[in-house]
C-alpha cells in the first residue's frame, strides 16, 4: 500500500518516527488477519486489488492534471466479513 508524506512542497522532516507509527496504524487498520488454528501462525485474510484506470460518467479516476507516480487506488476486501475498502489519492501538482 502507498502513503504520500511531505505535501505538495516537499517539506523535509528531521524525524521518520511519527510517519512510521502513522503508517503501521493505517496498514493495521486496513488489513485483516486471523491465527491459523493448526499452525498458530497470524495470515492475512485480506486481499489489496490496485485500480490503475476507470473511467465513468464523470471522468477518469485519475485525471490528466494528476501525477501519475504519486496517485494511487487500492481496494481492500475482507471476504469473511463482506466489507470493501478504498484508499485513494488523486495527487495533483501545485504548479
């Protein structure tokens, strides 16, 4: 899964730490696991599918002004639970 630090400016930061933290609590709060009974092993129950590209009646996911190598979509399905989750980010550029 991608997270996009720093803003469009790219502000710079002595201190990694608190985007670490922030970033393991978003991936815990999006991926599912579950102990496998025979094995007592923790497994990931979800499945991440990356959208690269839709287009609809209001336009595309992504649009043309968007950069590319900062935008993402990814949907997230827990099957045991029959819940979806979308984390997206349309990055646009400020100048």
């Amino acid at each position: 899964l991608a997270s996009l630090h720093g803003g469009g400016m790219c502000q710079y930061e002595d201190d990694i730490r608190p985007y670490l933290e922030t970033v393991k609590g978003l991936y815990k709060d999006l991926v599912s696991v579950q102990k496998n009974p025979s094995t007592k092993a923790l497994e990931v129950t979800s499945f991440v599918y990356q959208l690269e590209e839709a287009e609809g009646e209001f336009g595309s996911l992504f649009p043309d002004c968007a950069s590319r190598q900062h935008s993402f979509c990814y949907l997230v399905v827990e099957p045991t639970k029959r819940h979806v989750t979308i984390w997206y980010l349309s990055h646009m550029t400020l100048f």
